[in-house]
C-alpha cells in the first residue's frame, strides 16, 4: 500500500513537471564572458524571455583588510534571485556606486559611509554602503558572497 501511494505521488509530480515544460519551457543556461558582442547577442535573440548579469570579484578593504567577495547584478538579478529578503537593513543597491555589505562590518560602518576597495587582481573602486545583508542566507547562490552591488 505504501509503495502505491509513493508511485502515485511520483506520477503526479512527474505529470505535473511535463505539463510546466511543455506550456512554460525549461531552459536554464549560465555562460561566463564578458565579451559584450555575445551580451548584444542574447539580448536581440526574441526566443530568450529573461536573463541577468552577475560578476563576482575578489577584493580588499583597504581600511580593514578584510577580504570581500562582492557579486554585482543587475535589475533583473534583484529580481529574480530575491535578494531584497537577505537585506537586514536598508536598501538595494541602484548604481555601480552602491555596495550591500554582510552584517559582520555593522560594527565599524554606517549606511552612507563610503568604503574603498582593492580589486585582488589590481585597481582600486569606492560606493557607499546603501544597506547590510545577512551573509548566512547567500549559500543558497552560486557562489557565497559578503557584498552585492549593482552591474551596469
């Protein structure tokens, strides 16, 4: 009897992805370049209905020294992945300008600082700290990160 009601569920689950594939499509695709002819590319393609952009770099407080690891998106990275429920304080970012950063640096900086950074593979970026997130919460992403701002 059990193993019935587990086939059954099975069946049931099964059916019910094949239906979502066939009306909505299932097509998940990640492609790492920075080559902006390919970007051009995805963004004419008409049988593409949604995608976003994200990087994520390796950097250094210079202040502190600690390390961060900041992973930039887009709108519609925002959007998707609901990164708006890791927020503990504050907001979004909107510009390149802008930086979330984990909880763990509330004891050293407010909303409003700024903060300079040093790329691990050179050159040097300034934002202003626009909200804090709960670093614990990002595992759930491709890769864990302790900052997010904004891709232009």
């Amino acid at each position: 009897m059990i193993n019935a009601v587990g086939i059954s569920l099975n069946s049931i689950m099964n059916y019910y992805r094949d239906t979502v594939i066939i009306s909505n499509g299932s097509y998940h695709y990640r492609f790492i370049t920075d080559n902006k002819d390919f970007f051009k590319m995805i963004e004419e393609d008409t049988q593409i209905k949604d995608y976003y952009y994200t990087n994520t770099n390796d950097y250094i407080d210079q202040k502190s020294q600690n390390y961060i690891s900041l992973k930039k998106g887009d709108s519609t990275f925002y959007e998707k992945r609901n990164v708006k429920e890791l927020l503990t304080e504050g907001e979004l970012p909107t510009n390149s300008n802008e930086i979330i950063l984990s909880e763990q640096y509330l004891e050293d900086l407010d909303i409003g600082d700024k903060i300079r950074l040093k790329k691990v593979d050179g050159g040097n970026s300034q934002f202003e700290i626009v909200g804090f997130i709960d670093e614990s919460k990002t595992t759930s992403y491709d890769r864990m990160f302790n900052a997010l701002s904004y891709v232009d």
